[in-house]
C-alpha cells in the first residue's frame, strides 16, 4: 500500500472515530443513565449541548491552525486528544461532569471535518467517490456507537463504552505520527519539484464572483439545516426505537443492533450518491435528496413496529446520502491553501444548528413525542429542496467534470 492510501485509510478511521464518539452518550442516555441517575430522557440530553456547540465553534480554529501550521499534526492532535478526552469522560459521577468530559470531546471532534476533508480531496480532480468512501467510514462510526455502547451496557456498563475507543484512538495516533514523521523526506521532494503545488491546484474551478456566491449561500443554508436533521435523526434514533419497536426490541443490545442495521446499511447511500455527482447534475441530485427526505418524515410521523423499522432505513439513506453533497461543491470552488477554513466555516454553521437538535429533542418529546419531530424534520428538507432549486442551470457550476457546466 503506497503513502497516499495509507493516509487516506487513516483519514477514514478518523472519521470512523469522529462520530462514534460523539454519539456514545447519545445511547448510553436513552438506554441506561437516565435510568441509573433518575433523571428523564428529555433532563438528560441537554448536558451534551455544550460539547456539540464546541464541536461547531472549535471548527474555525482548527481549520486555521491546518492551513496555516499543519493538517497532518492538527489529525495527531485529533486522534490523542479525543481518546483522552473519551476516557476523562468515564471517570463521572454526575451529569455536570459528563457534560464537561463531552464538552471536552467536542472540542477534540471539531478538528477532524475542516482538516481531514481537506486532505482527502487534496489533488483529486473527481472528488464524489473519495468523499463517499469517507463518508462511509464516518457513518459506520455513528453505527457502531449505537451497537458498542448497547453490548457494553449490557455486559461491561456505560463507562466501557467510551474507555475502549479512547484506548484505540490514541494507539491509532501514535501510529499516525510515525507514519507522518516517516514520509517528511517524500513531502520535501514534493515541495522542490513543484508536485505539492500541482496536487494542491488539481479540480478547482475558476466561477464569476455571482456564481460563486450563490451556490455558496446554497451550500451554506443545506449545512445548517442538514445539520439540524442529521443530528436529530442520528441522535434520538436509539430512542426512537426504544418506543416504537418495543414489541421488537426488549434490550439494550437489541435497540443497538436495529440502529447498527439502519446506520450500516444507510451509510454506503454515501457510494452511490458520490457516484451521482461526478458524473451527473449536482442540482438534480441534490434536489432528489432533499425531497425524498421530506416525504419519508411525513410519513414516519405515528409509525410503529416493522413500518417504522422500514422508513427509518429510508429516511437514513437520504439523510446520509446528502452529506458528500456540499462537500463535493466546496472542494470544487475553493483553492486548496483556503479549503481547510473553508469547511470549517460550513461546519461550524452545520454543528452550531446541530447543538440545537439536543434542546429541540427534549422540549418536543416531553410535550408531543417523537411524531412532531419528525413534523419538523419534513418541513426542514422541504427547506432544502426549495433552496437547492435556486442552484445555476446550464453553464454555470461544474457538475462532475472539469467544465463549467450544470443541470
């Protein structure tokens, strides 16, 4: 395996790592804490808000920091970093100092979106696949937090679930700096043969100023309320089932394993979108996307049993389908020495909305339950369809080939 799909396959386990722990609390609240320390589902999330506001503000930093210092030693930091803070967080006792070891994770998990995507469409003229592969590996995360954490309260307790991949994600970063040490050599030889500045000018596109801000307010607007939706899909989907197949699923581990299985089999939606936009209108693409999300959250609203499980599995499909959408265009329209500050500026908008999910979950299921969320949700997409429609047409924004064309 050669330097650049080694590094590439590190960029994916971080992603992998990214959202799995920033989803470990969301399963171990709707599962066991809010039983163990008798406090409500709806009283007990919110103590995550801090750390998902952090995973939103932290992201302008960040991405600074890689593009002014260092992309691979800000990914070190990541990989050390939210390992620690992980185990820190198993260590509380009380909600108060879980909400400061998930503050904490936040702060360490804002790195990764601004910096490894940068990297992983850093010299590449088609950039769909790459990102969905990475989205793959990102989705899986949010699987598996919902799986490990269910089978670790069930055999090991809730503190297990955060202290094994804080153990794993720090050896993953020690191996990451010993990759990275070891290829200086082959980055010099780069930078005095002229390659590093062709890699970094590969697939970006020259638009007119009108162009190039509208479907950035485009893509701006889609990573606000996309994040609002997938945080709230992603987070209360554990809960979700817990109410809704209840005659299905009696356990932790089973409620874990139907949302390994939705997130799983929804995540690889992330290869054939990716496919879509390198060879096919992004706004139609995009269009399709958003819609369907709208209609499968109308129809979730009272569902229960085997028709819940179902449209949970669609409704997943779309909304992880959509994620390498707008990354696909800023990789596109952006120079490489300002991509990293680029997406951090859309993750930052994308996670701050996100934080809201939490507050937003607990007053609407306290009052109406999970129907009026999904009510939101529906009309959110239906936001997004309306904006993407506004995209360019013919002649106006690249759509999968180093033209300036559109659909």
């Amino acid at each position: 395996m050669n330097r650049e799909r080694t590094n590439f396959l590190f960029l994916n386990v971080g992603h992998f790592l990214d959202h799995l722990f920033v989803l470990i609390f969301a399963t171990a609240a709707a599962l066991r804490l809010s039983h163990e320390w008798d406090m409500s589902y709806a009283q007990l999330i919110p103590y995550a808000t801090p750390g998902f506001i952090a995973y939103g503000l932290c992201a302008i930093p960040a991405g600074w920091l890689a593009d002014k210092w260092s992309r691979e030693g800000m990914m070190i930091i990541f990989f050390i970093g939210i390992g620690a803070a992980s185990i820190l967080a198993a260590l509380a006792s009380t909600p108060l100092e879980i909400g400061a070891g998930l503050l904490l994770i936040g702060v360490f998990a804002a790195i990764y979106h601004p910096v490894g995507l940068a990297m992983v469409v850093h010299g590449r003229e088609k950039t769909g696949i790459p990102l969905a592969i990475n989205g793959v590996f990102g989705n899986m995360g949010v699987a598996c937090a919902a799986l490990l954490t269910g089978l670790m309260i069930d055999t090991a307790g809730w503190r297990a679930a955060f202290v094994l991949p804080g153990v794993v994600s720090i050896g993953i970063g020690l191996l990451y700096t010993c990759f990275v040490v070891s290829g200086r050599a082959q980055r010099a030889e780069e930078l005095r043969s002229g390659a590093a500045a062709r890699k970094a000018a590969a697939g970006t596109l020259e638009l007119d100023r009108t162009t190039l801000k509208r479907v950035f307010m485009i893509v701006m607007f889609a990573a606000a309320v996309g994040g609002l939706i997938f945080q709230s899909t992603t987070f209360a989907l554990p809960k979700i089932f817990d109410e809704r197949l209840a005659g299905m699923a009696g356990s932790a581990t089973s409620i874990g394993s139907y949302a390994f299985v939705v997130f799983a089999l929804a995540a690889f939606a992330q290869l054939v979108v990716g496919y879509l936009v390198d060879h096919h209108s992004v706004r139609l693409v995009f269009a399709t996307v958003a819609g369907t999300q709208a209609v499968l959250f109308a129809v979730m609203h009272q569902l229960t049993g085997v028709p819940a499980l179902v449209v949970a599995l669609g409704f997943m499909l779309v909304v992880f389908g959509q994620i390498p959408i707008t990354d696909v265009l800023i990789g596109r329209i952006t120079r490489s020495e300002w991509r990293a500050r680029v997406y951090s500026l859309k993750y930052i908008i994308n996670f701050s909305v996100s934080a809201s999910a939490l507050p937003l979950i607990a007053w609407l299921h306290s009052g109406w339950g999970f129907g009026a969320l999904f009510a939101v949700l529906s009309v959110a997409a239906a936001c997004i369809f309306t904006a993407v429609l506004a995209l360019p047409r013919g002649g106006e924004v690249v759509l999968g080939r180093r033209a300036v064309a559109a659909g």
